[in-house]
C-alpha cells in the first residue's frame, strides 16, 4: 500500500500552512533500492518526497543537529518547526530522543506512517555474487532486479526484507501529530524475535568468535553507524575521547572490537532495532549480532519496552524489587 | 631516505617556570646528537613539533634564535596529554623534536627596513626569537630601526623577563613594555598593546610590522596598524592551527589551498585576506 | 610498446607467476563484496565486478600504518623492507588516483617515505572498464574506462582473453619477465577494445564540474552548503571510501613506556578534525565541513596541483547512507557559478 500522495499532500499543507518551515522525509537517488534523506522548505518541493520500501535511513538521527543552537550563535534563538516523516522505529527514536532532553517535542511537528518494512539491499546485492546492482522494481510483493552481468531474478519481498523488519514490533508510529496508514498487525513473538540470538547462543565458543571476528574486521572506523543511529548524540563519543583514552583510532582487531562492544553496550536499553547502523555500514556489517544480543538480554532481564511512550519508564531508567540481580549474585 | 616523521631526541636541560599560574613554562632542549643539531639550522617563524613518545606532538613555536647555539627553547602552556605530559616532566628526560618546519619571519625581506615588532601574552615566543636574531651583534647592522611593543595581563603573566631587561638596557632597540593591570612595583606602560602601540606611533615608512598575539588581541591592533600606514603586504603574522604532520600531508591544517605548517605559519596581511574565513 | 594477448587461463598462470616471486594484491570475491588481497593462490582472484567496493589507496597508504616504535626513550623507524607488489585489477580510476596521492606525498621536497617507499616497490596492473558502474563518471573529471594514468600496465578483458599494454618501462620488465614470448595483440583485438572502451564511455552521465575556480572561491559563504549539510551525517564513509582521499591522524599507543606511534585514516568530516586544544573549532558545523569536502577537492586541490582530486568513481555516491549524491552538489554548485 502506498502511501506516497499522503505523505506529499501532508508535507505540502504543513509547509503551506506553515506549521513547519521544514520538512524531512525521503526522495529517490540515482541508484536501485536507495533513496536519500531529504529536506524541503517548500510545498512545490512536495513532489520530491517518495514513501517506499527503500526509506531505510532513520531520519530521527538528523533532529539533533538540526534543532541546537547553531556554535557561537548569540541572542535569541529558537529551533525550526520541522515536520518529519516517521515509520514506527523512526517515531520510537523521536521519543528516546526527546526523553533524553536532546530535542524538544514543541518543536516537532511527527507525520506518523505505517510501515511494511524496509528491503536490505545488502541482502538483495548479496545475491547477486560480484555483478552489480543495476536496476530494481518493487511491485505486488515482489523485488525484480536485474544486475550489470545481465542476471535477472525476483525475490518475494518478504524474503528481500531486513532482518529487523521481519520481527517489527512497532510498525505504525507510537507517537505522532498526524498519521497516515494503518498497519499491518504485528504478530511477532519472543522467539521469532530473538532468533538470531538464540541461534547465535548455540555455536560453540570458537565458533562465535571466529563469526565475530569476521565481521568485526571488515570495519573502516568510519562511524556511519554510530552517525545513523539516533541514539548516538554525544558530544564526544568515548571512542575519540583522549582524557583517559579508552580505544585507539586504528583499524587493529582489538580497537575495532572495544569500539563495536562499547557502541552496543551504550545502546543497552535504548536500541529500537531500527537497522539504521546496519544499512549505513558501507561494508555490510552485521551490527545486529551484537546490538540484538544486548536487546535481547534487556528485555530478559528487565522486561518492557523501549521507547514506545514518553510516559512509560524505559527498563533501564527505572528500578523495580523483582529486577534480576544474578549479575551481582551469580556472574557466572 | 630520510624520515620526516622520526623525532630528534632532545634532552630537557633547564626548565623554567615563566607565570604565577605556572602553566607556562619554558623547556631548554638540547640534542643528544650534536650530529642533529649541525642540521636543524632554523630560522625564527619556524615551528617544531615536540614529541613526547607514548603521548604524542605537540607543534610549538621555537623561541630561541639560531645565533643561540647549543640549545633550543620551547615556552608551552599546558593544555592537552602533550603539554601536561611535558609538564609532570623533569630536567634530564629526553624528549623528542621533528624540525624545524614552517615559513619563517622574512628575515631578509627585513634587510636594511626598519622593523616593528608587537606581541602579547603568550603568542611572545617566536618573536623573542626573532628579537634575539635581529639584534645579535653579527645581525644588527643589517637591520634599521628596531621597535618592540609587548604586552601581558600582569608583571607576572610577562615572558622572558630576563631577555626583556637586557632589550631595554640596550640603546640600538626600543622596547616598550605593557600589562593590563600593573603591581605596585610596576613602572612601565599600563593599557591594552593596542592602546600602546598608537601612542608609540612607530613609522611605517620603511618598515615591517611583525604582529603576534591571541585572536582578540589581533581584532584591536589591526585597525591600529593599518592607520599607522602599514600595508597588508608589510604586516606580518603568525597563525595557529590545529596539526599533525607539520609538513603538508595529513590535512588537519588545511586552509583553503594553504597549509599552516607549510605555507605558513608565517603570513603576511595580504596573503590571510585571501584565505577563506575559517579561522 | 607492444600490446599483448593472453587467454583467461594463461593470465591466471602469469599472475600466478608473479604471485610466486613478489606480493601479490588483486580483487577477490569476499562473502560480501569484492576486494583487495593479498594472493598466494590465483585461482583466487576475481575478474567480474566492476569496482571493488574499498579503493586501492589502502594498498599504497594503509589505513593504519605504524611508524616508528619506541621503547622508552628510543624511537625506531618501523618501515620494513617494502616488498615488490603488483597491483592487479586495480581500475583505471584507482590508478589515476595513485598519481593524485604521489602529488601529496611527496609535495615540496618532503616525501613521505612510508607512502613513497610502498610507491616505489609498486607495479600497478590496472583492469580497464568495459562498461561504466552505476554510479561512474570519471570521464567527467578527466578520466576514461581504458585510461593508462597511474598504470604501468592497461589490461583489456576481451571475454576469452585478456590484453596485456604496457605502458610504462617498469610494466614492460614485467611483462618481458614473466610473461616472456606471449603473443601479440592484432589489429582487431585492439578494435575490440576501442570499442569496449567506447561504449563504456557511452554509460556515463555528464557531470557538470566547476571549472571557474574565482567563482567557486566566491561561495564561500554561500547558504548552499547548509542545504547539503543538512541530510549528511557527518560519518567518514565518502571520505573512506575515495581513492584520492588522504588525510590522516597520528597517534600514539603506550603501555608501560613500550608502544608505537601509528597513523591511521581520518576526515575532514569529523568535527574533531580541526579542534584545537583550546576548545576553539574552525569548523564547527557540519556546512563548513561539507563545504571543504567539495572545495579541497575541486578547489583548493587544482589550485595547489592544477587536479580535480576526484577520479568519478562513485563510491561516495554508492557508500552514502543518506543518499548524498556528489554529482548533483556539483551540478548545483555549477549552477551558482554560471550566474554568478
């Protein structure tokens, strides 16, 4: 179902009607299963907007930028009213964010949107070996793609789906000021959710290592995932910190898995699992083994939720009698 | 081939404590290898990077004259995991530096001109270099007029005070000497150098103007210089930029299609207009 | 020089020749993507992809490089013995690149002598595009499919065979030593391959470059930058990914006064770039960061070398994950050029 005339009208009256002075969504690139993150300040813009299952990026992951007080500005200052497009995982970030105090809800005009999930193009290049990626129609649950060594295939979409999006619990925004679509009912159960890390569980220890390895040295230190993700807003992240230096900046195994490990840890209790740092990975890591593992045992532990409400207490921010203290009592 | 990257050790000699807040201090380095120092030859302007191994570099400004043999000075603050590191130091470690790099004064543009030298607080250092060249007795007769205008927060924020008394002993130079705020011993200039500096009113014909000093000091004396009658062309600075290489490679001091630690850190007026406005 | 011809199979031989006698690097196909490696093995190396998805640079200028160790008080110089490498299947793009970086390092008399020694035991066998990538526009920048810049030898895929031309003296040794008494190219292979290369050439989009550098100068200050900046995350994905990119850090790791002093990769997109010690930053924002992407490369660099420092070969368009496309900032950039 799309939804690519509802988002443009949206998007145009909230700039005509100047609700918004910018609006952040998605448009088309020049290449097959990709689009850009892109802002409009003016409803004749409205038609560069697209809605499709290449919207990968989280857009959340620009607010924070886009709504501080710009360096060595002086005076009054207020930020932007910017309008954004958000499937569930986006909207879920808008309110991790807005709970840690780095945007202001006032200042958001959220166009919830129901989402179907996003194709991994990692996934759809991956099959087809060396060749590139050519062209790419998606239509009637189907993704035909041709590639440069003139291969054709067509895949279901639900095989074509990111891995993340095929255990959505949050399809529809869980906060919004307008909503477009009604989404499909999510029926995602714990074991279909964490399957990945359950299979994972059961190699044997080298197994696991050698797995995390792999995909660990592929990395370039170039951060794109930590720049996609949402939750990663700090001022000085502890991988570039010198006073103390916690990591090294070199691409040495054991740098990139302390910058990897720590990343995932600091996500603990905040990650929505939107795929974003996966997606953005220029060498197609697979961030999900450690960040769905850390997911995983939050929700075991803890329980609840994350970021599904601005009122509800997120697991890791509150503190309940019956909250497991094996770590203390039993490490193991 | 020869490795710009690998550091000369460099023994720390004498270290002197230069302000009250003793976060100044002025390292005396000499070379383990004598072979080293018959090829560092620089020239004052130029910078070197101070390397301290396990901490990293640090590019600072070198504070003595050639005509100083034996040694060389380095008057750093203490900042960051370098200047602290070299800051816990004690005399006798040995340390390392990579140099000299960068564009130095134009010491024989200065030939037969007079020359007007300002600075203020610590941005003093390689101009104490420059001042040490010039009036060296092999030097002087090769210079005209020689006018110095310095100036520091407190008598105890003043640099190489030393070096300061034997300049204005001397009667082939004039040195005026400035703080923001004087003590009760204090018998010199009160007021900001700008302020100073137009009432010394030193010509401009025939002459260069060398300015050095922190970026608010730069705002004021400018407009200064320029009613004076200094030219653009004839006004010299010395940038600061955050660097790594110090010889043009890694990027980091990249502006517009100059390179601080090569192109720089000397830079006439004239040649800073037509940067980009970055810094 | 002579332009030879070599079946798919005795190309393998030759490489593998090679790969007994000197290092070895050519494309493999990895579990996700091609890219450079080293060989023991020909049979290993790939010849269908149209670009690996990394640069070469990192064969010339790694990512992380230590150099020198130091124990105590005593640094040593930590190059090793550079090794004679061939560089297989490197693309005329990469190559031309190699010729950008030799600019940088050794600019003004001061070689790098880690690049440059790595530069100098070298041979570069490039693999001429037949048909363009997605994303390619090299012959915008000066460029071509079959380009011999950077290479010392230009190898053709003509399907079942391969031509061998050299194009410098250090490629004809190559050739004359491994590969001694193959047979000539004719007349028609070379055809062939004119035409290969035209219709790759045909593939391409025509990107509008800014060649008016006073009037690039001149937006500086414009607001244009801001509109770019505002989708870009401010990751080093572009940066990392272009073979003519080459700014670095240098660090220092320590453990009880034994350690090294490395360089690695590093960007200008970083806001940690240019901060000072003082906590002043030239660059605080993500416009001016975006902005001197652009400029150092279509700007500053031609300025200092007279060279675009871009070769088109669209990884940074590929690689972004907000989908910032280079060539519409420059088709936009030219624009505001043209009017002035």
């Amino acid at each position: 179902m799309s939804y690519q005339e509802d988002v443009r009208r949206e998007a145009a009256k909230l700039l005509d009607e100047k609700t918004v002075h910018l609006f952040i969504g998605y448009a088309d690139s020049d290449l097959p299963l990709k689009t850009a993150a892109h802002a409009i300040r003016s409803s004749a813009d409205a038609d560069q907007l697209v809605w499709n299952p290449a919207c990968t990026a989280n857009l959340a992951a620009l607010l924070p930028d886009l709504l501080k007080r710009p360096e060595g500005f002086r005076g009054e200052w207020e930020p932007p009213k910017v309008g954004i497009l958000a499937k569930g995982c986006v909207s879920r970030s808008i309110v991790g964010l807005i709970k840690a105090n780095q945007i202001p809800r006032d200042a958001l005009t959220i166009v919830g949107i129901a989402c179907d999930g996003m194709v991994s193009r990692h996934w759809v290049v991956d099959q087809l070996g060396t060749a590139e990626l050519v062209d790419a129609t998606i239509d009637g649950g189907k993704v035909s793609v041709r590639a440069s060594d003139g291969t054709e295939k067509t895949f279901d979409l639900d095989e074509a789906l990111a891995p993340n999006c095929r255990v959505c619990t949050h399809r529809a925004a869980v906060i919004h000021d307008v909503a477009i679509g009604e989404a499909a009912e999510m029926d995602v159960d714990e074991a279909a959710r964490y399957e990945s890390v359950r299979a994972f569980a059961e190699k044997a220890l080298d197994d696991r290592w050698a797995a995390f390895e792999e995909e660990i040295s592929r990395c370039i230190r170039c951060y794109a995932c930590r720049e996609a993700c949402p939750n990663c807003y700090c001022n000085e992240c502890f991988a570039e910190e010198t006073e103390p230096k916690w990591i090294g900046v070199t691409t040495d195994l054991s740098d990139l898995m302390l910058f990897h490990l720590g990343r995932a840890f600091h996500q603990a209790g905040r990650c929505v699992d939107c795929g974003a740092c996966v997606a953005a990975c220029p060498q197609a890591i697979d961030l999900r083994l450690l960040n769905q593992k850390i997911n995983h045992d939050v929700q075991t532990l803890y329980g609840g939720e994350v970021s599904v409400s601005l009122e509800q207490p997120e697991p890791l921010l509150q503190f309940r009698m019956e909250d497991d203290e094996g770590f203390m009592t039993d490490p193991g | 081939m020869n490795n710009p990257y690998m550091p000369y050790p460099v023994r720390i000699d004498e270290i002197i404590i230069e302000n009250e807040a003793r976060d100044l201090k002025t390292f005396r380095l000499v070379f383990v290898d004598p072979e080293h120092e018959k090829v560092f030859n620089h020239i004052p302007g130029q910078f070197a990077e101070i390397s301290v191994l396990g901490k990293g570099e640090s590019p600072i400004g070198i504070a003595s004259s050639p005509t100083e043999a034996g040694s060389l000075l380095f008057t750093i603050k203490r900042t960051g995991v370098v200047t602290d590191e070299l800051h816990n130091a004690r005399e006798g470690r040995v340390i390392g530096v990579r140099g000299p790099l960068g564009k130095a004064f134009p010491i024989e543009r200065m030939k037969g001109k007079n020359v007007v030298i300002v600075g203020g607080g610590f941005a003093f250092t390689t101009l104490r270099a420059l001042i040490q060249y010039l009036t060296h007795e092999e030097n002087r007769s090769d210079y005209g007029d020689i006018t110095v205008v310095y100036g520091a927060r407190s008598p105890g924020e003043l640099l190489y005070k030393a070096e300061l008394a034997a300049w204005q002993a001397r009667d082939d130079m004039t040195t005026h000497i400035t703080v923001d705020k004087g003590d009760d011993d204090w018998t010199g200039y009160e007021g900001f150098v700008p302020a100073i500096l137009d009432q010394v009113a030193p010509s401009s014909t025939d002459a260069l103007m060398v300015l050095c000093g922190p970026p608010i000091m730069i705002k004021f004396t400018l407009p200064v210089i320029e009613k004076l009658g200094f030219a653009p062309a004839d006004t010299i600075l010395s940038l600061e930029m955050r660097m790594k290489c110090g010889i043009g490679k890694c990027g980091r001091c990249n502006i517009g299609s100059k390179y601080v630690c090569k192109d720089g850190p000397v830079f006439t007026l004239e040649e800073l207009s037509d940067l980009p406005d970055e810094f | 020089m002579t332009v030879l011809k070599a079946s798919k199979s005795d190309l393998r031989k030759l490489l593998g020749a090679i790969a007994g006698e000197k290092r070895l690097i050519a494309p493999i196909a990895d579990r996700t993507a091609v890219r450079f490696a080293e060989i023991a093995d020909s049979a290993e190396i790939c010849l269908e992809y149209r670009n690996p998805r990394m640069s070469a640079r990192s064969a010339l200028f790694p990512q992380s490089e230590v150099l020198l160790t130091f124990d105590g008080e005593t640094a040593t110089d930590a190059r090793p013995e550079y090794r004679e490498t061939v560089l297989f299947g490197v693309r005329p793009c990469d190559a031309r690149a190699f010729t950008m970086l030799d600019r940088v390092f050794r600019w003004e008399g001061t070689d790098d002598p880690y690049y440059v020694g790595r530069r100098e035991a070298a041979t570069v066998v490039s693999l001429a595009c037949n048909e363009s990538g997605a994303a390619c526009f090299c012959t915008s920048v000066g460029g071509a499919p079959h380009d011999e810049t950077g290479s010392d030898v230009l190898a053709i895929d003509l399907g079942d065979d391969v031509l061998l031309r050299p194009v410098s003296e250090r490629g004809e040794t190559l050739l004359a030593t491994f590969a001694p008494g193959m047979t000539e190219a004719s007349e028609a292979d070379l055809d062939r391959a004119a035409k290969f290369a035209e219709a790759a050439k045909a593939g391409q989009p025509d990107v509008a470059i800014p060649t008016d550098l006073e009037g690039l100068k001149k937006l500086f200050d414009s607001e244009v930058w801001e509109e770019f900046a505002m989708t870009c995350l401010g990751c080093g994905a572009c940066t990392y990914s272009c073979p003519t990119c080459h700014c670095f850090d240098i660090t220092d790791e320590e453990k009880r006064g034994v350690g090294y002093r490395v360089r690695s990769w590093d960007t200008c997109a970083f806001p940690l770039f240019t901060l000072h010690g003082s906590g002043h930053n030239p660059r605080p924002a993500k416009n001016a960061r975006v902005r001197q992407r652009v400029l150092h490369k279509f700007l500053y660099c031609p300025e200092n070398f007279e060279q675009v420092f871009c070769v088109g070969c669209g990884r940074c368009v590929t690689n972004c994950p907000t989908g910032i496309d280079i060539r519409k900032i420059l088709g936009r950039v030219s624009q505001l050029v043209a009017s002035g």
